[in-house]
C-alpha cells in the first residue's frame, strides 16, 4: 500500500541526536518520536543552535516530519511535593524549548499523579503549573497532553483533558491519544460501535480538532486493566483488525501514528512499521 500517512516510532537518540534519522530510516519510518535527554533524570541540556539546525535539515533531507519529544517520566505536576513539581518544570519547559529549536511538532506529556488525593482537589492546581510552562517557553512549541491507561491516582481521563483544555484555551495545547492506554482504561474500540462511542467521547471532552498524534500501540493486558502495557501491533488484547479499524477511521484517519511497542525487546522495529503500513486502507 502506497501512502502518505506519517508513521513512526519512539527512537534512541543514543549517540546523539543524528541518531534518531539513522535509527527511524532503518525501521522505515517517516516521523519520528525521541526523548530529549535521558527519560529516567532530570537533567537536559539546550541543543546548540548548530546541532539544532543540522538536524532540522536532515529531517527536512528525508522527509522525517513530524518529529516528536516525549517528556520524562518523573514529571509530576500534581505531586504535593514543591521540589517535585519545580524539577518537572523546569524539565518540560527545557523540553518545549528544544522542541522549538529543532522544529518539533511537540512535547508528549504525561501529566502525573494526584497520589489518591483526588482529580478536583489537584485541578486547579495542575492547571496552574500548565499554564505557567506555556508562559515560560517559546511561542511555537506545542504540548501534547496525552491519555491515561486507567491506573489509580493517574491523571489523564477523557474527561480530566477535555477539563484542562477547557479551562486553557491554548492553540499551543494539544492532545496525543495511546490506543493501548484508552483500551486499559476501558473502551473497547475492538468492535465498530466501541469505537463511534470512543470517538464521539473524544468530540464531547476534548475535541476531535484538539486531537494531533496517535500513539499506536497494541495492549499486552485486557480491557480496563487499568495497567500501562504495550505490545506490538497486533500482538495484543486490541489485535490488527482493531487497529486497522481505528487508524482507518475518517475521524483519525488524518493523525501521524508513532509506535511505542517492545519489538524483539529493543524498541520498535521495521516488522511492527511493516504491519502498520499494511493496515493502510
């Protein structure tokens, strides 16, 4: 199947960041999702203006747009420790600024926990510290809020994003829905209906319009399992016909697609891209 559909993966940038072209080339991608930094600390550095425009022009040389940044996993700006939440700014905020620097198409956010205190005790708050981040990094930067996988305390409900964008009314504040993470917190997009009813919860919370990256992943533990675990494409409880039937859906059909999935245990690789492309209707 011939297509233009932008499909890519989580990439290492290990080596540097010309990596992350070499690695998504091999798998056969044409967009691309990498990490800014290491995922597990919280230091970042600002990419140089030389490296930041070489890079861009080696995107631009393969035809690699859209590229993404995922934000770290520590983040947490829900947490009721002050420090915690400071370090996640500054992180994100060094995170939007690399993004602009080397023409990403945005930040993918995690938001955090409430640690069991409770989505309307934290809203406010949360919203504050989104808003301050957007405030303190360049105008072009995009940020992706992206779904939750139902685990306890975790913010990241339909609901709970369509009440934050609400509240932000930022051309600047996106949405990256994970077909994994909605299928453990519940919808069951594995038949026709499920999905309408999917889609049409997504236009009444958050907006179809607000909606600008697929994370497609398959799930390794069933529907609601409220646990955060991925396979690959069509490996999982969601399965290829699924999938197929999602991204193929004229209310997505739009949307880059990046993969998060094990592949052989290193990553995803060019038989997880491969499936995909066949999926392409």
């Amino acid at each position: 199947m011939i297509t233009n559909r932008r499909l890519g993966a989580h990439v290492s940038c290990a080596g540097g960041l010309t990596k992350a072209i070499t690695n998504t080339l091999a798998i056969g991608g044409n967009a691309m999702q990498i990490f800014a930094g290491s995922p597990r600390m919280w230091a970042r550095t600002l990419y140089s203006s030389s490296l930041a425009s070489s890079f861009r022009l080696s995107v631009r040389q393969h035809d690699l747009n859209p590229v993404y940044i995922h934000a770290l996993y520590l983040t947490n700006l829900a947490s009721d420790n002050p420090e915690l939440v400071a370090k996640s700014k500054s992180a994100l905020i060094m995170d939007l600024t690399n993004s602009a620097a080397i023409g990403s198409a945005g930040v993918v956010l995690h938001i955090g926990s409430h640690q069991g205190r409770g989505w309307s005790n934290v809203q406010g708050y949360v919203i504050s510290q989104i808003k301050e981040v957007l405030g303190n990094t360049p105008s072009e930067s995009i940020l992706l809020l992206e779904n939750s996988a139902g685990q306890q305390g975790k913010i990241g409900s339909l609901l709970e994003l369509g009440e934050i964008i609400t509240a932000l009314p930022n051309q600047r504040l996106k949405i990256c829905l994970d077909t994994a993470h909605a299928f453990e917190a519940g919808y069951n997009f594995t038949t026709e209906n499920g999905l309408e009813m999917w889609i049409k919860e997504i236009e009444t919370t958050v907006g179809l319009d607000k909606v600008e990256l697929l994370h497609l992943n398959d799930s390794k533990t069933k529907l609601g399992s409220g646990h955060d675990m991925h396979q690959n494409i069509g490996d999982g409880y969601l399965g290829t016909q699924a999938l197929a039937r999602l991204i193929n859906h004229p209310s997505l059909a739009h949307l880059p697609l990046i993969l998060e999935v094990p592949g052989d245990g290193s990553g995803p690789d060019k038989a997880n891209i491969d499936r995909v492309k066949q999926m392409f209707s």
